[in-house]
C-alpha cells in the first residue's frame, strides 16, 4: 500500500505522535512530510509505503500559514509554551505592515534554539532544555508572501505567510518584532497548505479507522507536479538510459497503466531516477 493521508493535526500532539499513531493503523511504514511543532495545528501529510522514497521531491514545495504574533514579550520558544518575559512596546498596525516587505523574498534566518537543528549531533531543543549555551548558524529561507490580516487581541495580530520549506514562523515573530523596536512570540500557528495539501481536504486522525482509511489514501501520482510521458522505450524499465525528444526536467513514467516512477530528461535523454515498484 502507498500513498499520502493529508492529516489535520490537533493542538498538542507531535508530528511524530500522529505518524506513529499512522503506522499502527494501517501497519505500514510511512513519514511525514514537513514538522509541525506540537502546539501547532493543521496540514501535516503522512507517505505510506514506498511513497516515503519521494520526500525529497517535494523540499521546494510552498507552505502556508495563519499566524498570530504577540508583541511586547517573549518566550524561550518562541511560542507559547515557553517561560514569558515582558518587554518594549506594541507596535501599531501602520508599524507592523510598513516592515513587512524586509520579510519578503529570500532572506537569512537563524533558527530558534528549541528547534529540531542539530549542534554536533545533537538537537537543539534537547540543548535548550539542559540550559546549554549554543548558537544555530544563519540560513537562507524564503518567504513569497507575508500579509497582515488583522488585530486579534491589544498586543496580538494576525499573519497570513506562504513561503518555502525550511522557515521558521516563530523565528519571523522575533525577528519582525526586533525591527519593530521590541519583543514577540507566535501565539497561535497553524499550517493551511503544504504544495497540493491543503486543509479543506485535511482529516482529523481521530476519523481514520482500520475499515476507512484507505478511503482517504491520496495516490502518489497525483501529488506529484510533474508531467507525464506516455511513450517510451520500454529497455528504460531495466535501467537503459534512452532517447527522449521531451524538455530537460523530471517526468512521471507508467507501466501498463500503473504509476512505475519518475525519469529525467537531459540532453535528449531519459532515465529512469527514482522507481516505486
């Protein structure tokens, strides 16, 4: 069996939780795709069986987000699990969506130290815990969208960001919140779209039972967002690299009408990269 379950995450629970709790319905392997911290809710899609082979095509797909920013404090994680500490001023909404463009585009981030990142093969929040003092080096992001909604509370407001995989919304909280003059955390988090996935189609993993699951399956073909190569030379299923008049990229190949895997294209021609059966 593979395929994807687009899972709606709940509040309190780990991205890791709700994968194991997966594979124990449907006793196959799977992962997931893309970390959700565990007071975040929403997409978090779940490859079943050799769909896991896949994860690596789909590091560049865009993630969206609604967000809550409180300003005048922070916490050690950023979120709000952490230990509060008050501090500096609320910003206006005038302030706020005037410094929203500097957030746009590919910009350098350092990752919050409660965080998944590792520090000589360690994680992060496993050093934070300790009371260990480290630091996280800079990494490149991107950001395509960051717009501001609303005003949700006196010091909280409402963000909606789609960008690229790697980003850290609370990292954009504190960074956003020290342009503005002063502190802020994200207080509410929750992910809407992850490349094809969105939360319209997301299932909470409380509905999922051993007699539907299969109903929700996704097929793998139809995650993926490549085109389709109907005609080829058959010797590529034994690993030939053959001619191919298509454009340079990745192509989804079939046999007998099955989804077999994808090839690429370069140079005029074509070879079967990554096979799923």
């Amino acid at each position: 069996m593979t395929g994807f379950l687009n899972i709606d995450k709940p509040v309190g629970k780990s991205s890791a939780y709700i994968v194991g709790g997966v594979k124990r319905l449907t006793r196959t392997p799977c992962g997931h795709l893309g970390t959700l911290d565990p007071n975040a809710s929403g997409v978090l899609p779940v490859g079943l069986g050799n769909a896991t082979r896949l994860f690596d095509y789909f590091l560049s797909k865009q993630k969206t987000y609604r967000a809550r920013f409180t300003f005048g404090a922070t916490t050690d994680t950023l979120d709000g699990e952490g230990e509060v500490h008050f501090g500096g001023e609320i910003p206006t909404e005038q302030e706020i969506q005037g410094a929203l463009s500097g957030f746009v585009g590919k910009i350098l981030q350092v990752p919050p130290k409660y965080s998944a990142k590792s520090v000589e093969g360690v994680r992060g929040y496993r050093l934070a815990r300790r009371g260990k003092e480290f630091e996280l080096p800079p990494k490149e992001v991107e950001v395509y969208r960051f717009d501001y909604l609303r005003q949700t509370a006196p010091a909280e407001f409402e963000f909606e960001i789609c960008c690229g995989a790697g980003t850290y919304i609370r990292a954009l909280a504190r960074d956003l919140a020290e342009r503005l003059g002063t502190l802020g955390y994200t207080s509410y988090l929750r992910r809407t779209a992850s490349g094809i996935f969105t939360e319209e189609t997301a299932i909470p993993p409380e509905k999922l039972t051993p007699e539907n699951w299969q109903n929700y399956l996704i097929p793998t073909d139809m995650v993926l967002p490549f085109p389709v190569i109907d005609t080829f030379d058959a010797r590529i299923f034994n690993g030939v690299t053959v001619p191919t008049e298509a454009g340079d990229g990745l192509y989804k190949i079939y046999r007998d009408g099955a989804f077999y895997g994808l090839a690429r294209a370069e140079g005029g021609m074509l070879k079967a990269e990554k096979k799923l059966c």
